[in-house]
C-alpha cells in the first residue's frame, strides 16, 4: 500500500515549498511472537511464557536505559518510531538501545510501526509531532493487544499524560516506578529506574490513579510513600535559559568552555575559555552551580569585590573535598601527580597533570560563577563509589541515602533504595538523573553492585569503569576480520614485500611480553656505513578501513596495561600471534631502513613492506646481559652492542638539542601467578638496553613524520607536545631557590641544563626528584592533524624534535594504525582511506586517541596504586622517604 506523506518548508528565499513523500505501508511486518499464528517463525523474538509484553515509548528510552539493560527486564517490543527518535535526539542512548535489540542474549524486538498498515497513523490538525509519535505507540501496543489476546501487554512510559491517554483509550501503562513495584520477584529493579523530575518530585501519585483506573479490577499499588514535601528553600541560582547565556555570551558578558574540578573538592574548579584569555577559576558551592566535572558552562566573572569576597570566604572555609561534602574513603582516586612516561621506551610527556591548581586566599587568578549549563557531561554508565555511612533519613521502606562517588571532584548524590542494608560496605554504581536549585545535592538512581569495598576484583573494574575503559568482548563481527588460526604468511602477502628473513633480526621488550611490535638489526656494509633497520608488525594488512575491527580499534585507540592484566585494542589472535613479532617465527612488517655512518648520522633512509624471521625475542634483562658479557660474540650480540654504540651517540645529540631527561616514580611488581597478588614491589630499573631501543623508536617516529607530512601536508597524524607557561614552573623554581638551586626554564636546552646542575653530594636520589618535580611542569603531548594547526605548533618540547608522530607500535595504539596508512599511501601501496583525507575528521578522530590515551595512562596508574596499597596491606616496612608536596587536608 502506498502512502503520500507531505510537508510544507520555507525556501532560502522565504518561498513555501510542498513536498510529497511517498510511504510504503506493508501487511506482512510481524510481531515477533510464536504465539502470533501469522508470524513467520524466523521472526520470533519474544517468550511465549513470558508474564506479559513491554511496549516501551521514546522518553523511556532515552531516561531509562540502565532500567531496560537489566537483565530482569525482557519480552520487550520496541516500535519503529522510539528508535527513529532516539537517533534523532540521542545517539549514544540509541546505540544502547540498538544494542540490546540485536543482542541474541535479550528479547528484544524492533516492531516496524511506522510501515505496518493496520499500525501507521497520520497527524492530526493541530497535533503536534511529539503527540502524534504517543499516539503511534499507543496504537501499536493496542495492536499487540489484538494480535496476541492471551498475552498482557503493557506500555512503558514516563509521560504522565501519555499514560492518562492510554487508560482512556484501554491501554494498560505504567511508569518505570509502578511497573517495579509490581516485579516483586526483582525487587532490586526499584533502585534501578531513574528519578524522573517533576519539580523536584517524581511522579509516583498521578501513577498510583492512573494505574488503579487500568488495572480493571487488578489488585490496587500500595499507595505512595509519604506526602508530598512542602517546597524547599532554593540553595542555588536558577540557570539562565539558553536564549539569555547565547546573547551574553555573543555580548562579551558571558564565557564559555568546559568545567575541571579539582582533584580533592567538587566545589573548587577551573572554566577554560578562550575569551577570557586564561582560565577562570570559580570556588565554592554557590559559585559552582551544580555544575559537574566536564559540563560545558556559562561563567560571569566576578567583580574585585567580589573576587575578594570570595577569597575570604575561601579561606574560612575547611579546604577538604567539597567542604561538609568531604569523602570520607582514604583511597578516593585522588591521583599521585607524577608524570610517568608514555611507556618504558619513548621518554615522552603524556599527561597533564598540574591541571589541579590549588585555591589559595587572596590569589590574582581570574574568578567567575557559573550561571548557565551549555552542555551537560554527566556519565551515563554512570559513577562507582559507596553509599555514606550516615543515618538514614526514612521514606516509607525506602531509604534516601547519600552515595560517595570515589573520585573527589563529583558530589554527594542523592537516591532513594531500598537496598541500603544489603549495598552497605559494597561498592556499586550510580546514575545522576538531575539536580534542582532546591536540592543540596543531586539526584540519583542505583545502576549495579560491583563487589565489597578493598577487594582487588572489586576496585579494579572501578578504576576500569572511573576511566571510562571499555572492557566489553569483540563482537562476531569483529572476530570475523581475524584470519583462523594457525596462520603463516600465503602467497597472496608477499607481493610489494622484500624478504628480510635472513637479516640478524631481534626484538626487545619488557619480560613476558607478547604483544611483540617491533625488532632491530643491523649489519655493516662494503662503504663501511651500517645498515640499521627498524621493523614494526604490519598491523594493517589485516586491519582493513571501516571493518567492524577498523571501528572498534578507532572507538579504543589504544591497549589499556594494568598491572595484572591488560584490555586490548585488537582481538588476541591478532596481538599476540598473527602481529606478533614473535622469534623464530615468520612475520609481516613494514620496515624503515637507514644507512648509517659510525657516528649515527642518516646518510638515507628508505620505507618498505617486508617478510621477516626475528632471530631472538629478548627482554631488557637478557639484551643487556648479552651486551655486557664480554665473551658473546654472536651476531645478535654484536648487533646489540653496535646498535647501544649509535643510540648512546644519538641520545647525547638529543640532549644537546635541548631534549629533556625527566622521571617518574614507576614501579614494577612481581606477582604470585596463582593469586595474582603482589610479591614484592620495587622502582623500574632502567638499562642501556631500553635506551637502546628508545632511540631507535624515536628515530623512526621522526623519520617517518617528516615523510608523511612531505607527502601529506593537510591531513598527517603527528604529535606536539606545546612549550609551558612559564607560571607552570614556579612550583620548580621556588623548590630550586629552597635548596639552592636556580631553574632556568628560558628555554628546554636552558631547563635541561638546569636539571643537571641539581645534584647534591651523598644524595643519589635529589636529582631524580627534581626531575620528578619538572615532569609536572610539562604539558600533556596531544595527537593533531597537520592541516588543523600552524606548523609553528607542531614542534615538541620534551624531545626538542620539529616533528614526531607514533608509528612503531600499532598493536596497542590507533595513532600508529593511522600513521602506517598514511606512509603506505604515501609510497602508493595502498590508496588513502577517505577517512584519513578529510583534516577535520581527522582532528576529531585524534580528539579521541587523546582522551583515550589519557584514560588508558590513569588506569594503568591507578592499578599499580592499588597493589601498591595491596603488598603494603599486610606489612610493616621502614623506609626512608621525601615530601614532595603538602596538599590541603
């Protein structure tokens, strides 16, 4: 059957335009029941045995996904026109609710309203979109009631008057809440639904009528819990609406940008704004705003009056972790602020950790309020943490309960429970549902319990989910981009490949590495130059543009290391066999190859795809005892020793430049491989042999930039790490004139200099927390695209390099996936992907690889953290130890 639909629009030149669509209405779209006679069996999605069927509505779906991902929750119809307007107005609910619909694990079924005939509707005169989407689910939930006659059905939705229209027209509907309440073989799916804000109230009493006036005859709900609360006292401003923040803004009143909030208090933060100049910071409760950590805020500076004010204030107030809201947990997640390096090889700064600026009184910095909420950020997987061990103010058998998120820089929040007894001492997750002007804290609803407070398990999936890790298995889909294994190189791989399989290949990596991504050798040659050669798994013979793996390792971007475990970018087959470098075994590559003069100097360099045989997979251990064992004279050995030879000249050509030798305090752990608890625990050690292998990776990582960049000057991934502020240094140079020391931060060859100079005789240690200090003082190193940024910002300050990408690892990160497609492409191996063509979508591609990046860095920080805490759990050791910063209390 076919269907006109027609619209009016306006022309850009103010005309009106008719347009006609033609709609196709269908008679053999089914309802996915077996107890449907006419449904065609490959259809069949929902239980026969089930209860009843739920026919859920768009504003359900868009507020009350950790409710329908319950497990509990399932027999459940989904209708076209939810899905087509959870597209529209949310993708990342959408995507969840997409995924429950194609999970063969859920009953979930997509029923096509829209095109059905006996389903599809037309809007009425005067009838609004948004009503006329109700009452297309209103429709098709009276028509499952037709079709399936034995079966009860009901609708779903968090829309007062929608449920009111229901009854009247014979349609059971229920909120999230009554539906619930009446699960009394999950009791637990009470705390799981949202709180749906009704002026600061949810809608529990207009439930209880509506329900009691369609249960025709069904027993009544318990009535509600408790009156309804007189109104509160308004704590905070009202927001301004966006008309009023968008004319401020534009007038110059008003600045915008992203809230931070400080690592120990969710009520001491810090608005970047690129109109205001500089950041601004905002203190204290009311000046906060119920703003969250990540909102995109409005902010009015404040007068210096009231600036003054403000810092007075400050300094009466308790400097704890949100004031009166101080969390009370020792292990808060409030990070060490040392700055690790990007891994054992690249001495690169990654991470900005002096964002937290601590508030002292009667401070110059720029002060503001936050008056309006551009974009919220809030989690919706939601923030891990515990309830508060407080009193419980009573509501009925319900429980409002005070939930202790772990990190500081979020509030208290609000939720009702009736599981406070059995979530005691757990750790579980909440969702931030909203937060009123009369409501000291926010509001919240009960997602899932983790475990119990201290377990290793427990605290681990914590740190995992506080940085936003995605521990989920690959897909099918994704799997089936993986060759079976036993895989060995085929025909069809040489073509375009040199055969370096008879080159003194080896690899060196940490111990018990498996996720080998690139080898060395080198071998003299007849002119008395060397031949030195990096190879680095070609990871992108099998990891094709725009694949389900090609999605899923973008979304990723990199592997994720935590002390006992590690969360990969790629599935195992690919990490750890097929990519592997692995000895003795035949591989792919993709190989930069120098001709070297004795002194280190490139005389040129060539780029090719290849097939090697690595001779030897080592550990830094054993490379740097073959190194030292003056009676090896094989040829890996030698190889060794010459490759050390040309990176030590190399490193001190570096340092020369103006590259930074900075620190941190890594550690590693020896673990009982049963329990995978902690054994002992000791600060990394660093050999020549990872020296070694850091200069040649950064020689191929510059290399290759500056190719791709040649070739592709608007669209290559690099990396630039940006010069710091010179206030960023202060902390550095009032420590140096404490010890007596000058820090000349004029320049990084200035800096570098510096930091030699502070030694202190009988003190092997000093020097190292100096460079432990100005390690601090950097900023983070950011992916970019070329054609999105000025060349004079390309440059990177800690290794004082012009240019530098990632190129040598793309097993673990999808910066090095990039950069390999951009240097095949550049040597026409292979045609660019039209996803690296494009500069701006490039840009936002390497907007995530940083922020997953980072993520993955405070993960693997925080996991060794806890072990730390672990091993030193049921022990008493006296050390020796340095103060290195007092932090308010």
């Amino acid at each position: 059957m076919l269907q006109n639909k027609s619209f009016v629009r306006k022309t850009k030149k103010g005309g009106v335009l008719k347009v006609v669509n033609q709609h196709y209405l269908r008679d053999d779209i089914y309802s996915g029941s077996s107890l449907d006679p006419d449904c065609d069996a490959e259809a069949y999605k929902l239980s026969a045995d089930a209860a009843h069927y739920l026919v859920i509505d768009t504003n359900l779906a868009l507020h009350q996904m950790d409710f329908l991902e319950h497990p509990a929750v399932d027999d459940v119809v989904v209708p076209g026109t939810v899905l087509e307007e959870c597209r529209k107005r949310n993708s990342a609910a959408y995507q969840r609710l997409r995924a429950l619909c194609s999970s063969s694990a859920r009953r979930f079924y997509v029923f096509s309203n829209e095109h059905h005939r006996e389903t599809y509707i037309q809007a009425q005169p005067a009838e609004s979109p948004n009503d006329r989407n109700d009452r297309a689910i209103r429709v098709a939930t009276a028509w499952y009631m037709k079709r399936i006659p034995g079966k009860e059905v009901i609708l779903l939705t968090a829309d007062a008057d929608n449920r009111r229209k229901a009854v009247a027209e014979g349609v059971r509907a229920l909120s999230v809440q009554a539906y619930a309440r009446l699960r009394t073989d999950c009791p637990e799916l009470v705390d799981v639904g949202a709180v749906v804000m009704r002026g600061g109230q949810d809608d529990d009493e207009t439930d209880m009528v509506i329900d009691g006036a369609a249960s025709n005859g069904r027993q009544q709900q318990q009535p509600s819990d408790g009156p309804r609360q007189a109104k509160r006292r308004r704590i905070y401003d009202e927001h301004m609406p966006m008309s009023e923040v968008t004319a401020g803004i534009k007038a110059g009143r008003l600045h915008q940008g992203p809230i931070r909030m400080s690592r120990s208090s969710a009520f001491q933060a810090w608005v970047s704004s690129e109109s205001a100049g500089e950041d601004i910071q905002v203190q204290g409760r009311e000046a906060v705003n119920r703003a969250l950590d990540g909102d995109i805020v409005a902010v009015r500076l404040l007068t210096p009056a009231e600036a003054a004010a403000a810092s007075k204030a400050a300094a009466r107030r308790p400097q704890k972790g949100g004031g009166a809201d101080a969390h009370p947990e020792e292990a808060s997640g409030d990070e060490d602020d040392g700055e690790p390096w990007e891994d054992s090889r690249v001495a690169e700064v990654t991470m900005d950790d002096v964002d937290e600026k601590e508030v002292t009184p009667g401070s110059e910095r720029v002060m503001g309020r936050v008056v309006g909420i551009i974009r919220r950020n809030w989690r919706t997987r939601g923030y891990c943490g515990s309830l508060k061990d407080e009193e419980a103010g009573k509501r009925g058998r319900q429980q409002s309960r005070l939930f202790c998120p772990v990190e500081r820089r979020f509030p208290l929040i609000r939720l009702v429970t009736r599981q406070a007894e059995t979530l005691s001492g757990q750790r579980i997750v909440v969702v931030v549902d909203g937060w009123e002007a009369d409501s000291l804290h926010p509001v919240g609803h009960y997602v899932r319990k983790l475990g119990t407070i201290g377990d290793k398990d427990t605290e681990t999936e914590v740190l995992l989910i506080e940085n936003d890790i995605n521990t989920s298995p690959f897909t099918p889909g994704v799997h089936a981009c993986v060759p079976p294994l036993p895989w060995s190189i085929q025909k069809s791989d040489w073509p375009g490949r040199e055969d370096f399989r008879e080159l003194p290949i080896c690899s060196v990596d940490p111990p018990g590495c498996r996720d080998i991504d690139d080898a060395l050798h080198v071998r003299p040659l007849p002119s008395g130059n060397f031949e030195v050669g990096v190879h680095i798994a070609d990871v992108t013979h099998f990891l094709k543009p725009g694949t389900p793996m090609d999605e899923e390792a973008a979304a990723r971007s990199t592997t994720t290391y935590l002390v006992q475990r590690r969360i990969d970018m790629l599935p195992k087959p690919l990490t750890e066999d097929i990519c592997s470098l692995r000895g003795g075994v035949e591989r792919l590559a993709f190989s930069v190859i120098w001709e070297m003069t004795p002194q280190a100097d490139a005389v040129s360099v060539r780029f090719t795809k290849s097939v090697i045989c690595s001779k030897a997979a080592l550990s830094y251990a054993e490379a740097q005892a073959r190194m030292d064992d003056e009676r090896l004279h094989d040829e890996i050995t030698v190889g060794l020793r010459r490759l050390n030879s040309m990176a030590k000249i190399m490193r001190a050509r570096r340092f020369d430049q103006g590259a930074l030798a900075l620190a941190s305090p890594e550690v590693k752990f020896e673990m009982d491989t049963e329990t995978l608890d902690p054994l002992d625990v000791a600060v990394y050690q660093i050999r020549e042999a990872n020296q070694m292998v850091e200069e040649m990776m950064l020689l191929a990582n510059v290399t290759v930039a500056e190719h791709i960049l040649a070739a592709f000057p608007a669209c290559s991934l690099l990396r630039s790490h940006a010069t710091p502020a010179p206030k960023r240094f202060q902390p550095l140079v009032q420590a140096g004139v404490a010890a007596g020391f000058d820090i000349d931060f004029s320049s990084s060859k200035a800096l570098a200099v510096s930091l030699d100079k502070a030694e202190r005789p009988g003190d092997g240690y000093f020097n190292r927390l100096v460079r432990i200090m100005a390690t601090r003082c950097m900023m983070q190193a950011l992916y970019f695209s070329s054609g999105t940024c000025a060349p004079s910002e390309y440059h990177h300050y800690g290794l004082a390099a012009p240019l530098y990408t990632h190129f040598t690892s793309p097993i673990r990160r999808y910066a090095d996936v990039v950069v390999h497609r951009l240097l095949a492409a550049s040597l026409r191996i292979t045609p660019l992907p039209e996803s690296a063509r494009d500069s701006q979508a490039l840009q936002r591609s390497a907007g995530n690889m940083n922020m997953r990046h980072r993520n993955a860095q405070m993960a693997g920080r925080a996991s060794a953290e806890l072990h730390t805490l672990i091993f030193f759990k049921a022990r008493a050791i006296v050390s020796e130890a340095r103060v290195l910063r007092v932090r308010p209390t």
